[in-house]
C-alpha cells in the first residue's frame, strides 16, 4: 500500500531527480525556431472566412432576388440583378478583411510604397 510521509531527505532527492530529468529532457528536445502553427491567423482559417464571405453574399442575394421576384412577378429579373449584387457586396466585404488583416500584420500600403520614395529623393539629391 502507500509508504507514509516522506522526509525532507527524501524529498530533496526526489527535488533533484525530477530537476535532473527535466534537464535531460530540455537538452533532447528541438525548438523550432519557424513559426508556430496556430500563433495568430492560420492561412487555412482566412482562406475559409473569406469564401464564406462571399458564399454568404451570394446566398443572401439569391434569397432577397428569388423573394422579390414571387412577390412581383417578374421571375429572372430581380435574381440576376441581386446575385450580382450580392456577388459584389461578398468581394467588397473580401477586401475589407484583406485590408484588416493587412493592418494587424503592420503593413499598410503606404509602408510598403515608402521605401521606393525615399529611394527617389536619394537619387534626386
């Protein structure tokens, strides 16, 4: 059965057992220095935010052009106008997060047209 409390002797050893172990252990495993899979934005997880963007503009196009058209009568009209419409507001809201996710990197448009004015005022003189 269970050994009765250890000693303070005992438990300094065990201390220093379960040190040395941890050293081992530090010193066999690798640390990668890339980067880590899941650290901020996973490139499959933008990739499936955006096509449900635009899914989803699509969808809701569909649904209000098919509503209105039973509703007035004029079947292919409004659901071609609306899917197109929600086609455009599904790439619109695309962009908006390619922008956002650009601003979360720190890189902006202007940062990355800068370097090339400076280059141009270098030149000049």
């Amino acid at each position: 059965m269970a050994e009765g409390p250890l000693e303070n002797a005992e438990r300094a050893k065990d201390a220093a057992r379960l040190r040395d172990l941890e050293d081992r252990l530090t010193r066999k495993t690798r640390v990668g220095d890339g980067p880590k899979p899941m650290a901020t934005h996973d490139q499959a997880h933008i990739a499936w935010r955006m096509v449900i963007e635009l899914v989803a503009g699509l969808g809701i196009g569909f649904g209000i052009g098919y509503g209105l058209d039973l509703l007035l009568g004029t079947m292919p009209v409004m659901l071609i106008l609306f899917i197109f419409l929600g086609f455009a507001a599904g790439i619109k809201t695309m962009m908006r997060t390619a922008a956002e996710l650009n601003e979360t990197s720190g890189k902006t448009a202007d940062d990355t047209a800068q370097p090339a004015k400076t280059a141009e005022k270098d030149e000049r003189g």
